[in-house]
C-alpha cells in the first residue's frame, strides 16, 4: 500500500483529502505545520508528500529544500499561488509538480497516478549507462561525465538529460518534456522547459551554446 503524507495548515482540507486518499486505498498521515511536516517526512518513508506552500513554522519552499537535500520522496505543492514566478519557485525547491487552489479531486488522484509511473519507469530503468558524444551518464548512481570530469545536475536537469539521450535525433516539444518530467501540461508552463533546458546547455558546454540540444524553431529541442 502506497503511503502518502498531507502537510497542510487547513485541517478542514487535511481531513478532506485524508478521506479520498484513503477510500482511493493509500495509507495516509496528516501534519498541519512545517516544521513538524519536515520531521515526520525526514524520519519516516512515505511514497508521495502533498505539501502546501504557505505553512506556519516553516513554509513550503522551505520544507521542500531541506527534505531534498535528503531525500527524493516525489512532492506535489499545493498552494492558493498561481503566478509563474511561484511555480518556478516551487519547481525549483524541488517539488515534482505545483496545483493550485481550488482543485478537483480527480484532478489530484491523476497527477499523483503521473508520478507513480514515473517512479516505477525509473525503477525499470536503474543500471542503465546511455552515451552521446563525450558525455556519458550513469542512470543509477545519477553521475554525468564529461571527458571524465564529473557535472553535478539537479533533479529536473538529470530527469531532461535522461529524456534527450533516450531519443537522440528526435525532436521533443515542450508538451511532451512537460508531460513526461513535470507530469502536467499548460501553455504558461511551458517556458519553464526552455529555462530548465538553458541551465542544462549551460552545463554541458560552460555556456547557452547549442552544442548538444538544438532548438527546432516552432517544435522544440532535439538532441543531436
């Protein structure tokens, strides 16, 4: 049984999504503050965190830092902030996906199914060494060589990287990277993938070159 745990300060809604979560059958846990969310999701495994942004004690982008900085435990912020500068924040601390408030339900349920077989896909896929040029990436330990020098990337980045190296000489629109990393589609978000695929290019090449992904005017990023 999936567990989930609920960091919300709104009991009303807490207990709200502790019923459908469990009617859906996942064992669920509820915490209505920061500080005590970061500790029972640091000491305890749980398979999906639903974390609110704004949260007494400590806030969300503030939890959602700390608990990356130890663990990969998939996160959806759930917030009342729909900006794109929230979202890119929220993305950036490093929750997998941001849903803004008022929210279906069924809406919730699906995203959280998104994220479960993308965790299962990347368990398919441990122990997998994929090339391109002089780069060389090992899926399972997560390290990118280049010419033997090691590239330190961030979830999303190393998530992208996988994505280009798996379809060399495709071209990948943005709704397709958005669908298959983020989990979620929208016009808005889509420049979220062309500012995370500049910080990779950045890396890979020490600059917004593009050496290794290739825009494709009115399609998208290919790899070639």
């Amino acid at each position: 049984m999936q567990r989930i745990l609920i960091v919300e300060d709104e009991e009303s809604l807490a207990e709200f999504l502790q019923l459908e979560l469990k009617y859906e059958g996942y064992e669920v846990a509820a915490v209505y503050d920061g500080r005590k969310g970061l500790e029972e999701a640091t000491q305890n495994e749980y398979d999906l965190i639903l974390l609110d942004l704004m949260l007494p004690g400590l806030n969300g982008i503030e939890v959602c830092r700390r608990l990356r900085a130890v663990k990969d435990t998939p996160i959806i912020m759930l917030t009342a902030r729909d900006s794109v500068m929230d979202r890119v924040t929220g993305l950036d601390s490093g929750a997998d996906d941001y849903l803004s408030k008022p929210f279906a339900i069924e809406e919730l349920l699906a995203r959280m199914r998104v994220i479960f077989r993308r965790e299962q896909k990347r368990e398919v896929e441990k122990k997998m060494l994929l090339c391109f040029k002089d780069l060389e990436l090992d899926v399972e330990s997560r390290i990118l060589k280049k010419e033997e020098q090691e590239i330190e990337l961030t979830n999303k980045e190393f998530e992208l990287l996988v994505m280009f190296l798996k379809n060399i000489n495709r071209v990948l629109t943005r709704d397709v990277l958005l669908e298959q990393i983020w989990g979620y589609e929208s016009a808005v978000e889509t420049n979220v993938v062309d500012v995370y695929v500049r910080y990779l290019r950045n890396k890979l090449s020490d600059s917004d070159k593009e050496t290794y992904i290739h825009t494709v005017r009115g399609a998208g990023y290919v790899m070639r």
